[in-house]
C-alpha cells in the first residue's frame, strides 16, 4: 500500500514539473534536456559568427541540430536521417501544434507528399522517405542578420 501511494505521488509531481526545453524561440541553456529527452548519443557544436550550431546524433543515427544566436534564443532546427526526430521536442508545443493543424490529412484523399508549414513567423519544410528524411523549421523574424537559409538545407537533401 505505502508503495503504491509513494507511487502515486510521484506520478502527480513528475506531471507538474515540466522541464525547460531548448525549442523554437526558447532559450538554448537546456540543450543538455534535449539530448536526453531525444537520447543523443553525441553532440558537437560549431560557433560562426552571428550564430552558433548544437548537433546531436539520436540512436536510430539522425542527426539533429539546433541554431542559437548570440543571446541564447534558438531560432532553427533541421535535422537529416533514417527517422525523424521527435518534432515536438524540436519546435514546441506551439509551434508544434501549428505544424499539426497545416498538414491534418483529408480522410477522403489518400497521397504522399511532403509536410510543411509557412507563415510569416514560422516555416517547415521537411521530407524523405523511409531510411532518409530530412527537414528544417526556422523563425525567420528570429534569425540573426544575414543569416543563409541555405545552412538550414546543409547536405539534406
């Protein structure tokens, strides 16, 4: 009985506990959460000039990286790989949420075709195929001056 109540406490507090996350437009100091959350197993990080890059590569050997400005805020992710990477611990619950309702499918069409997202604040593109999907989401209000979008395709398509 004292197990199960201890149990049920525990339960209780891990739900009102949520850990800070380095999402789209979150601050970067828990990139540490987001290599466990997502289980990296290494992590890298380049530093350019306007902007830094923290690159994880998950077990199923996806790599995902995360763009940080100077003040911490991550303004992109993209990641390249044999499975995608957990998109809600990427982009938020917000933004995540906004991905969902732009690419619900319609139950009397059937068809493939790549998922995306654009609006003035938020753009998605990703695709791929079984063994090979890629992808990239970035805040282009957020973004550092000059940044080159094309950093976010890097080698993934």
């Amino acid at each position: 009985m004292r197990f199960w109540i201890l149990g049920s406490m525990c339960l209780v507090l891990a739900g009102l506990t949520s850990p800070a996350q380095a999402t789209l437009g979150g601050k970067a100091a828990s990139i540490d959460t987001d290599r466990a959350r997502l289980n990296a197993r290494i992590a890298s990080r380049v530093d350019r000039a306007t902007y830094s890059v923290h690159e994880m590569t998950l077990d199923s050997g996806t790599a995902a990286r995360e763009f940080i400005r100077p003040d911490g805020t991550v303004f992109a992710v993209s990641w390249q790989g044999p499975q995608r990477p957990n998109l809600k611990q990427l982009f938020g619950d917000s933004y995540f949420s906004r991905f969902q309702t732009d690419n619900k499918p319609n139950p009397r069409i059937r068809m493939r075709r790549a998922l995306a997202s654009t609006h003035s604040d938020f753009l998605v593109r990703t695709g791929g195929h079984s063994g090979a999907f890629w992808g990239f989401a970035y805040l282009p209000q957020a973004a550092p001056g000059g940044f080159p979008v094309q950093a976010l395709q890097g080698d993934a398509q």
